[in-house]
C-alpha cells in the first residue's frame, strides 16, 4: 500500500503530515470541541512499526477500527522505498511560487 492509497480510502481521515516521523488515522473525538483523534499511527522512518490506539473515545465502532488497523498493517508491510512520497498540498507550491516572485526568480 501507499501513502496515496491509504490517504483515498473514503472511510478515515489520513494525516500524511501528523508528525515528522508518522502518519496517523484520525476519527472524530466524542468530546463536544469537535475534535479529531488518532486511532492508529504509522512510522514514516521505521518499517513494519504502527501503533494501534484506544478507539473507545472516538466515534468509531469496533468493526471501522479494525478496518483502520488492518489498513495501517499493510502500509506498515510495505517497504518504505516503495510507499511514495506525502503528498504535498497546493499551498506549498503557492508559497514556493510567491517566494521565488519575491526573490525575483519568478
């Protein structure tokens, strides 16, 4: 599996930028903030490392928790050389942009 893969699966929320070294399955909190939590996080620098967490707060039921897991596993499996990149967002490119017209580059 990829990162793109796992980022169009159309029942979680993937954050490929969660932190430098991983990616996180988000579900929505229970709490009344509208918060979103992490249900499984995957390490971007270590292979076969992902850390399934406690769903129970979450408005998950245990069936799409074990779908999200079993999704983490196989990106966990996969070697890191041949998981892709994150992928990036338009409003780096913008900023790049920008920078370069600010810069004179443009």
């Amino acid at each position: 599996m990829t990162y793109e893969e796992l980022k169009n699966q159309k029942y979680f929320d993937v954050n490929l930028h969660y932190s430098i070294n991983e990616v996180a399955i988000l579900a929505p909190s229970l709490d009344a903030f509208g918060s979103v939590e992490p249900i499984v996080t995957i390490s971007k620098v270590e292979p076969f490392n992902y850390h399934p967490r406690d769903y129970r707060d979450t408005v998950l039921d245990l069936e799409d928790w074990q779908e999200a897991v079993k999704s983490a596993q196989e990106l966990a499996m996969t070697p890191l050389n041949e998981r892709g990149k994150a992928i990036n967002h338009n409003w780096i490119k913008k900023a790049q942009r920008t920078l370069q017209g600010i810069l004179g580059r443009g």
